[in-house]
C-alpha cells in the first residue's frame, strides 16, 4: 500500500484595509481567497497529479480548526485521467471547482486568527 498526503495551511488575517488575506507563508506575502485557490491549484498540478496513478483515491480535504468544521471528498483517479466520486456530478479532469466549493463553505465563518486546511491523501492499494 501507499500513501501520500500533502497539505496547505493558511492563517487567516486581516490588511491594513480591512480585507481578508492568508499568510500561507511566513516570509512571503499574503494572498487573498483567489490566491489562496490559486496555491492549492499549482500545489496540486505540481505535485499530486504527478503521483497518481490509475486506481488510486483521492481524498480532498478543507478543514477549519475553528469553529472546528471540515469537508472530505473521496474520489477515484480512473485510467482516462478523469476524476468520479463524491461532488463530483460528470468524470472531471479539473479539481479547482470540487476545492473552490469546499473552501466556499467555510468563507462564511473564517474569521482573523482562524486556520484553514487543505489537504489531499493519494491512497493505492
């Protein structure tokens, strides 16, 4: 069996104008929600597409520490390189929309000084 979990943690804070941002990294300036998106999406095409293989599953994860909320979606990597499971109504190739939806629950209630998670666990079997 392998496995492989990658994981993308942000805090959230607030700029000098009222905005929401993520420090995602210590040293690094911080994003907005769409560039938050955007960071999970190239984390994904550059390192967990590569390690998937046909078979494997894909667990999606977003989670917030608090209030402590989260959402799991396990989904199948079938041989034509698309993706069917849970949220996902067609086979998909594109997991932006699947992530954006997740983390579009919790933007409600993210406040400064909360963290969000977002993780993806490569399962083969």
């Amino acid at each position: 069996m392998f496995e492989a979990t990658f994981k993308i943690t942000a805090l959230l804070e607030s700029n000098g104008q009222g905005q929401r941002v993520f420090q995602v990294l210590k040293h690094e300036a911080p994003v907005d929600d769409e560039g938050l998106l955007s960071l999970v999406a190239m984390i994904y095409q550059q390192d967990v597409s590569h390690t998937l293989r046909a078979g494997d599953e894909l667990k999606v994860t977003v989670r917030l520490d608090f209030p402590s909320r989260e959402i799991e979606r396990t989904l199948h990597f079938r041989e034509d390189g698309r993706f069917e499971g849970e949220g996902v109504a067609e086979p998909t190739t594109d997991l932006l929309p699947l992530i954006a939806s997740q983390s579009e629950r919790f933007r409600q209630y993210v406040q400064p000084g909360d963290v969000i998670t977002f993780s993806f666990q490569v399962q083969r079997h």
